[in-house]
C-alpha cells in the first residue's frame, strides 16, 4: 500500500510539474490568440493578394475596357439593413468608390466615370440633401489632400453635371478639386454631380446650335457636332456600364454615350462592391466583345448606305 502510495503521489506530482510547466496562464492564452489571429489575418491576406495578382494577370490577356462607368446603387439600402443612419451608408459607399478606384487604376482602365447625385434627388427629404451636400463637400476636400488616392494615382477629377445647382461652398470645393488635379493625366474621375442625361443632351444640342448661328458649322447639324459638347467630349466612349442592387435600369444616366456599351447589373449594393465584383463584370465584357465590335460596325456601315426615297 505504501509502496502504491508513493508511486501514486510520484505520478501526480509529475503531472503538476507537467502543468505547471505547460499550461498557460489567461494572460498568456490572450497573447496565443492574438498571435493565432494575426497569422490568420497573414495569410489570408496572401491568399488574397495572390488571387488579386492572378486575377489582373488573367484579365490583361484580353481587351480591357478603357472607359467604365458606374451607377453606384444601394447605399441607404444596405444602412437599412443593418440598422445604421443612412449617411453611414453613403459614407461606405464613398469608402467602396476609393477601392473600385484603384482596383480599375491596377486592371489598366483609365476613365471611371460615377453617377454620384442625379438632379432628381434634389427631391428627397430637405434633411437628406443637405446632408449628402455636407457628404460631397467633405470627400472632395479629401480628394485634394497630399495622401489622397488622386495624388498617389495621378488621377485627374473632373465634376460634372449642373453645378449652378450646388450650394455654393460644395461648387467652391468642385472647382478646387478640378483646378488642383488638372494637370494629373493617369487617369480620369468623372463625378456627375448633379446630372442627367436629358440635361446634358439638351445642353450639347444648345451648344450646337449656337455654333450654327456663329458659323462655327456650315452644314446641317450633325451627332458629332452634339457630342463635342458633351460632358464626355474628352473621353473615349464608355465600354462597361455597372450598376450594383439588382436594379436594371439607367436611371437617366448616360444615355446617349451608352449605345454600344454592355450594360452589366449585379445584386451586391454598392458599398459592398469589391475587386471580385470588378472583376466578374470585366470578365463579361470580355466575353462580350466580340459581339459589341461586330454590332458598332454594322451601325458605323449603316451610316453611310444611301436610303431610298419613294414618292
């Protein structure tokens, strides 16, 4: 027995030295995790970076779209769902528009052009304009600082639209971010704030005309002639039209540069939109270009084949 005792107490003394050597402490099981965690995180964002760098590489093979534009749909929606102010919303759909930026920038497109405040919305609730002109005031004060993307990318921002309709201090910080980008030429930022497209082509036609009466053209008035007045007049035609929420319309947004341009739609709200989304949609006008090029030259054709006049 008292041999037993003696092994048995042996034993457990070991097993307390065992303990007492391995087992961790709470504080020390804080720093496991936490160092678990940061692996995790490590190599997940290697995957990631890995799948991004694939991604740009397979994408490159084929045609890239030079000119994308974007009706960034589903702001208040996705703040609804999750319980948050509808400016939190916006605010991560400015956050999502910075990413979609630089993702295009990495794919090789040069032009982005957003639909960012449509002169309907002037509608909403007189709270909810001035709270997206406060929105608008702040991001392009954030456009022209020293750190921002557009100076990193050497991004050139251009606001269009009816700016006569923005308040003075947001019309003020559209021209300061206009003026203090003008001379970067890597890229392009179209932001039309506010707009439509019935505006526009109104204006373009006004433009037109007014050069007619100043022979400025001496012949009938023709589409080239209302596309040099354009908000667009220095861009190349858009080639991919996204809009995010499942939504499939226009929304009066770009309707006469739209005539040849895929029109892809996706379900995801826009400040859920990410590099895989851009992707996807890139993939599909890919897919789709052959089919594109084959119907723009036969309106090209079209143009030029006499019509026949019955009495």
């Amino acid at each position: 027995m008292a041999g037993r005792t003696s092994i048995t107490t042996t034993q457990m003394t070991s097993v307390d030295d065992f303990n007492a050597k391995f087992q961790t402490s709470p504080g020390k099981t804080a720093n496991l995790s936490s160092c678990f965690e940061e692996s995790a995180a490590y190599v997940a964002n290697s995957v990631y970076e890995l799948f991004r760098r694939f991604s740009i590489w397979i994408v490159s093979v084929g045609p890239v779209p030079q000119h994308i534009a974007i009706i960034m749909d589903g702001n208040r929606r996705y703040a609804t769902k999750r319980n948050m102010q509808k400016l939190r919303g916006h605010e991560l759909g400015y956050n999502s528009l910075m990413n979609t930026l630089r993702d295009c920038y990495e794919l090789g497109i040069k032009y982005v052009s957003v639909y960012a405040f449509s002169i309907e919305n002037f509608r909403r609730s007189k709270e909810e304009v001035e709270t997206l002109m406060n929105l608008m005031h702040e991001k392009l004060e954030v456009l022209i600082e020293k750190e921002s993307l557009v100076n990193q990318y050497g991004i050139r921002v251009q606001i269009l639209g009816d700016l006569t309709l923005l308040p003075e201090r947001v019309r003020k910080a559209a021209d300061k971010a206009m003026a203090f980008s003008k001379d970067n030429d890597k890229a392009v930022l179209n932001i039309f704030a506010p707009y439509t497209a019935t505006q526009e082509i109104v204006k373009a036609v006004e433009g037109a005309i007014t050069d007619k009466v100043e022979g400025i053209i001496e012949n009938e008035i023709s589409a080239e002639d209302i596309e040099r007045h354009l908000y667009t007049a220095n861009c190349p035609e858009v080639e991919l039209l996204i809009r995010t929420s499942g939504e499939t319309r226009l929304s009066n947004f770009l309707l006469w540069q739209t005539s040849f341009t895929l029109l892809y739609g996706t379900p995801i709200l826009w400040p859920e939109f990410s590099f895989k989304h851009l992707v996807r949609a890139v993939w599909e006008y890919q897919k789709s270009y052959i089919f594109l090029q084959q119907q723009k030259q036969k309106s090209q054709t079209a143009m030029f084949i006499p019509h026949e006049h019955y009495d």
